[in-house]
C-alpha cells in the first residue's frame, strides 16, 4: 500500500513537470508569436497607413467567420475524444472528413460570394482579397484538428513550431509579395502560404508519431453522432458569434461615420482600436491561452474519470493564478502607455486609446481562461449560449450608441461586454466545478499587489 501511494505519487509530479513543460513551450511559442504579429502589423502600417490598417481589419473579419466554422468544432472533438481514451485512427480520421466538408463548403461560399462581399462591406471594388484567402480553409481544418490531437496527447512542441513556422511563413513571404504585387494581395498570398507550411509541417509530424506509436484507445466510440455532440455547438456558436463579431465589426465604421467622422478618420480609429491596440492587450496573455488549451484535456480526463476534487482544485489555481497575474499587466499597461503606443507603432493617440482600455484586462483574462475550462468540462452547450447573448448585445448597442456617441460609446460597449460575459461563465464554472470563492486570494490580494506596482513604476518614472 506504501509503494502504490509513492508511485501514484510519482506519477502525479510526473503529469505536473509535464504540464508545466508543455505550457513553458507553448506560452514561449505564443509569446514569440504575438511580439513578431506586433512587429508585422508595425510593418503593414506604414505600407498601407492606419485607414489602410482598417480596411485590413474588416477583411479578416469577414475571413474569421470561415476560420471559426473550419476549425472550430473538430479541433475540440479530437481533443476531448482521444484525452477521454477514445481517440482511435477512425476517430481522428471522422473528424478531419467533418472539418474538410465544412471547410470545402465555407471556401467555395467565400470564393462565390467576394465580389459582393468587398463592395457592399469593405468599399473595395474587386473580391481578390477574400479569394485569395479562400484556397487556406482546408490547410486550417486540416491543422486544427491534428493540432488538437497533439494537445490531447500533451505534445505542446509540434503545435508551437507549427505556428512560429506559420507566422514566419506569413511575413517572409508578404514582405516578398510586396514587391510583385499589390498590398492587399501581398498580404492574402502570404496568410494563405503560411496556412499551407503550417498543415505540412502538423500533417507530416502526426504521419511520423502515429506510425511508430498508433493513437491509445480503451473504446472506438467515436461515431459521427458523438462528434456532433461535441463539434456542433462550438462550431454553431463560433459560427454565429463570428457572425455577429463581423457584424459589428462592419457596423462599426459606419457608426463612427454617422456620428461625425469622415470615412478616413472612421477606419482610422476602427483600425488603431483593433489593429493596433487589441495586439497589445493580448500580447501578454500569452501563457494563459497556453494553459487554457493544456486545461482541456486535463479537465476532460479529470471529468471522464469522476475525479471532482482534481478539477475543483485546478478551477481554483486557474482564478487565483489569472486574475493575479491580469491586474499587475494592467498596472504596468496604463503606466507605459503612451511609451509602447510610440515604441511599435511610432503614434501617441494608441497609446491614449492603451491606457483607456488596459482595465479591461483582467475580464478579457478571465473569460478565456474559464471558456477552455468549460469546453473541459462538457459546457460548451453554456458557452455557445452566453457568447450568443453577448454578440447580440454588442451589435444593438453598436448600432444604437455609435452614431450618438462615437468611439466613447464604443469602448464602454467592449467593456459592458466583457463584464456581461464573464459574469455568466464564471458563474457556471463555478457551480460545475464546485469551487468557492476565495475573495482574498483572488480579488484582494491581486488588487493590492496592483496598486503597490502601479505606484513604484510611476515613481520610478518619475525618478528616471
């Protein structure tokens, strides 16, 4: 009995190295992801200015409405199925045909319909753009779905040189665009290239492993019915809310427009808020959505397994450890605002726009991290419905208050949003984990560590 507790012991400090090995590579892997995309979108600016920047927004917000519906969905299947030890080659093979015939459709439905898409929506007079886009679909639901295997299986290292080689891909071959082309289609060419290197690169590596070790299966259960189960409502909800997040994101514009802005100004302040500012909110959350992608099939294994006391206890360290670690980012946000708006992209009204909206951060924080814990937990039902109610919120709101109040009526609306979203997650996060709240572990004590860095950094600023 002594040598079974030290080895199941054993096994668990193993399982934590690995999990804690797992989230360093990935988090190191995002992090150099979002600093080179920081670095890109400096680049992209002064080649085609912030109107420009704009403009380049509203088109991938129409092309993540296809991302969304393609990758979406399988990629979760394939993750819980195989954590849940049910992730035979038939599965996995099930759930890449599933992802191809939504990619196939999504891709030809883009192709058809660019040219209206470009005129009616983002004052282009040709669709080139979206068509060019259009051809990576099936490499993306191709990628998702194997890189959701690699998570399941806790190989974090495939999935990140999958996605350093894509971005790098991206930039190499836009800034060579460059030179033959126009800039929009530069940057078509290049994402579509970086899709292509990116499925070979996963594709390849899971021809390798699955050969020398054939995926673990206790049960061959994954059936079409089952894989609906569980990719149907994610792929329903990030379909719709991607739907509505292009809605808004096109209403935005106008809005802007009806309250006073010419067409240029409009597209300028769309493109710093999303193009430019967003970056760096999300700049840091980098480990987080490493650890929320490892936390799925933690919890998915956990929950399979009946072991409530493993996902309470990971449920409570995911709080405290979040929301500590958003509220020093924000304090370190809003004393360098102004200093990173110059440093990447030499402009002073994104480091004004920074420093409105680094409060925001510890609700963008949380919300993503509880949303993969949900997804963990079998709730993506709950998900889908809370992000449904949400996006349609934002969009009357947008199409209310912009033209009243311009971009003020626009960051209360984000904010309104987060705060609305990640009430209702946490709340059913909560009662399906059983977690109590910890008010002085996840509130007071982040809250007061804040302060006392937001005010050494000004006084260190001040000394400087």
């Amino acid at each position: 009995m002594y040598k079974a507790g030290i080895r199941d012991g054993g096994v668990r400090v193993k399982k934590q190295a690995k999990f804690l090995a797992n989230t360093a590579i990935l988090t190191g892997g995002t992090l150099l992801l979002r600093f080179s995309n920081i670095w890109f979108r400096a680049y992209i600016l002064g080649k085609i200015g912030t109107q420009g920047m704009g403009v380049y927004q509203l088109t991938f917000s129409i092309f993540a409405l296809a991302i969304a519906t393609c990758t979406s969905g399988a990629s979760l299947s394939v993750t819980r199925m195989v954590a849940e030890g049910r992730g035979s080659p038939v599965c996995i093979r099930r759930c890449l045909l599933f992802s191809l015939c939504v990619s196939f459709a999504a891709a030809a439905i883009l192709w058809v319909g660019s040219d209206f898409l470009a005129q009616h929506f983002l004052d282009l007079s040709s669709g080139l753009p979206l068509r060019l886009l259009a051809p990576g679909l099936p490499f993306m639901a191709i990628c998702a779905c194997l890189k959701g295997y690699f998570l399941a299986i806790r190989n974090s290292v495939i999935p990140a040189i999958a996605e350093l080689l894509e971005q790098f891909t991206t930039i190499g071959a836009t800034v060579g665009f460059f030179f033959i082309f126009t800039p929009f289609s530069a940057l078509m060419l290049g994402s579509t290239a970086g899709e292509v290197a990116s499925c070979a690169v996963v594709f390849l590596a899971y021809r390798v492993m699955t050969r020398q070790r054939p995926p673990k299966c206790f049960n061959d259960s994954g059936s079409y019915r089952q894989i609906c189960h569980i990719a149907v409502p994610v792929l329903s909800g990030s379909f719709i809310r991607s739907f509505l997040n292009s809605t808004e994101n096109l209403l935005v514009p106008r809005g802007l427009k009806h309250h006073g802005a010419g067409s240029d100004v409009a597209l300028s302040q769309y493109g710093i808020i999303q193009g430019m500012v967003m970056p760096i909110l999300l700049f840091p959350s980098s480990f987080l959505t490493s650890l929320s992608s490892l936390l799925i099939p933690e919890l998915a294994e956990a929950n399979a397994r009946g072991k409530h006391q493993a996902i309470e206890h990971s449920a409570s360290r995911a709080f405290r450890f979040t929301l500590l670690f958003s509220f020093l980012i924000t304090s370190v946000l809003i004393v360098y605002a102004e200093d990173l708006g110059e440093l990447f992209y030499g402009s002073q009204q994104a480091g004004a726009f920074l420093r409105i909206m680094a409060p925001i951060i510890p609700l963008m924080y949380v919300d993503s991290i509880v949303d993969g814990m949900l997804k963990g937990l079998d709730q993506q039902a709950y998900s889908f419905r809370y992000n449904f109610i949400d996006s349609i919120m934002r969009v009357i709101l947008i199409a209310v208050l912009l033209p009243l109040f311009g971009v003020k009526a626009y960051i209360f609306i984000l904010f309104l949003s987060e705060i609305f979203n990640a009430s209702l997650s946490i709340s059913r996060l909560l009662k399906v984990a059983r977690v109590d709240v910890d008010i002085i572990g996840w509130i007071l004590t982040p809250a007061v560590s804040a302060a006392l860095l937001y005010y050494l950094l000004t006084l260190l600023r001040t000394v400087c």
